[in-house]
C-alpha cells in the first residue's frame, strides 16, 4: 500500500509506463516515507472521446469530496483539452 492508478491517453509505450510508475512510487516514498517494494501502480487507457464520461464526469466531478489536486483544463470546451501539458 498505497496503490495508485493512472488514467491517460493510449499511446504510451511500455518504457514510458514504467518511467512514470517509477517516478509516481519514488514521489510517495520522498513525500510520505513508503518502502518502494510497497507501492504499485496501474495504468488505464482511456480513449480521448470517452475522457469526459469516463473520468471526468465520475472520478473528479463525482468525487470532488476526495480531489486533492484539480485538473487545469475547462470540461466546457474552451480549446484546452483534457490531458493537455499546457500548465
């Protein structure tokens, strides 16, 4: 424990996957003290078309209580799109 799980874009190859889980594990055991051999990571694909429905309608508007980091984007359509890098 913890268990994190990543919801994203198709279209990252394995290597980068296992990039990111490594730096997500390496985050919580800098920032919260977790053994890293206690840690795992999972990865979800979501298709871009299905973002909305799929994630954000029930994991961050439906679990608002539980956001701890909000997403910069706007649902409403105003040409930034979700997974975006923009900061």
């Amino acid at each position: 424990m913890p268990h994190v799980t990543v919801k994203l874009y198709p279209g990252r190859d394995a290597a980068e996957k296992h990039a990111m889980a490594d730096a997500i594990a390496s985050a919580l055991h800098d920032s919260a003290g977790y053994a890293l051999k206690n840690v795992s990571v999972s990865m979800e694909e979501v298709e871009p078309a299905r973002w909305m429905q799929d994630v954000y309608a029930p994991e961050i508007q439906g679990r608002a209580d539980q956001l701890v980091r909000r997403p910069g984007y706007d649902p409403s359509g105003d040409g930034a799109e979700a997974g975006s890098l923009e900061s």
